[in-house]
C-alpha cells in the first residue's frame, strides 16, 4: 500500500459511524436532495444536526442547560446594519459565541453564488467572529471573516475550499 493510501485509509477511519451514514445516504439520495422539492429545514434536521452532533456538539441541548451556557443556539439574534438577523447556528463554548453555520439547501450553489457567501461573512463580520462555515452538507466553505467585505466579493473568497470533510 502506497504512503497516499495508508494516510486516505487512516483519514477515513477516524470519520465517526454516523457522519459516514450521513455521507453515504447523501450520496444515495443525490438528486432528491438537490430537487427545489427538498429544503433546507429538512436539510439541517436530517443532516446537519446529526453531523455536528457527532462531532460533539449538543445541537438539541440534550444536557438540559440553560439558554446562556447551551452549545448551539438555533437563529441566534444579531444586529447586521441595524436589522436583526439570525444565523441557522451559532456554536459556542463557555455561552461564548466561536463561529456561525449559515445553511443553504443543496439546489443552491454554495460554490459560486455570492449571495449566501455575503450573507454569512456579514453575520460573521458584525459579531465579530473570526471565522464562519457555509454548508449545503455536500460542501462546507469557511470563511475568514476577519476582513470587512463588499457585496460584489466573490463567493470563492475564502479560506479553505469547500469539501473539506465530505468529498465522495
């Protein structure tokens, strides 16, 4: 076994049980998911919520904590040029925002449309987070929203590129 296939081997195995079931029956399913039909509620619950919770993260507030200490606040209310808004997630540790999850249904192209990538920089911008991920769980793009940004901004400005964890 070639040195490429051992590290592509030992990477897959350290992938939780239940984000490669996530990833299988994604794959499984494509053009379902990617219909106009399927949106992006389904989306988060079927998907996202149990991916982040196998990552560790009490999407649901399984342990009971109250609203100030919870790990995940769902819509979490943010100024943005004087309106609220709410991002689809907000993770936190310590009741100490890190970083926004902006979901997107997988119809929409995270890849090259500006729109949902100004959406969340923008989040992210106004509360000052360092760093916030766009997903459709097919590709996951985070970005470094550190730097003030321009609606016109391409949607490919960002830090890493998507697929990060779920190329097929």
């Amino acid at each position: 076994m070639l040195a490429s296939e051992m590290a592509s081997a030992e990477i897959k195995m350290s992938v939780p049980r239940e984000i490669s079931e996530l990833v299988e029956r994604f794959d499984h399913n494509h053009e379902a998911y990617h219909s106009i039909h399927y949106h992006e509620t389904q989306l988060r619950r079927e998907f996202l919520d149990p991916f982040f919770e196998a990552l560790g993260w009490d999407v649901t507030n399984k342990g009971g904590y109250a609203v100030a200490y919870k790990d995940v606040i769902h819509e979490d209310a943010i100024k943005v040029g004087g309106y609220t808004k709410a991002p689809d997630y907000c993770f936190r540790i310590g009741g100490t925002r890190k970083f926004f999850v902006e979901a997107k249904k997988p119809a929409v192209d995270i890849k090259d449309d500006i729109d949902p990538a100004y959406q969340l920089r923008r989040y992210a911008w106004s509360a000052k987070l360092p760093l916030s991920i766009l997903t459709d769980f097919e590709e996951f793009a985070v970005y470094d929203c550190r730097m003030k940004l321009a609606p016109a901004d391409k949607a490919s400005m960002r830090e890493h590129s998507p697929h990060l964890f779920l190329a097929a």
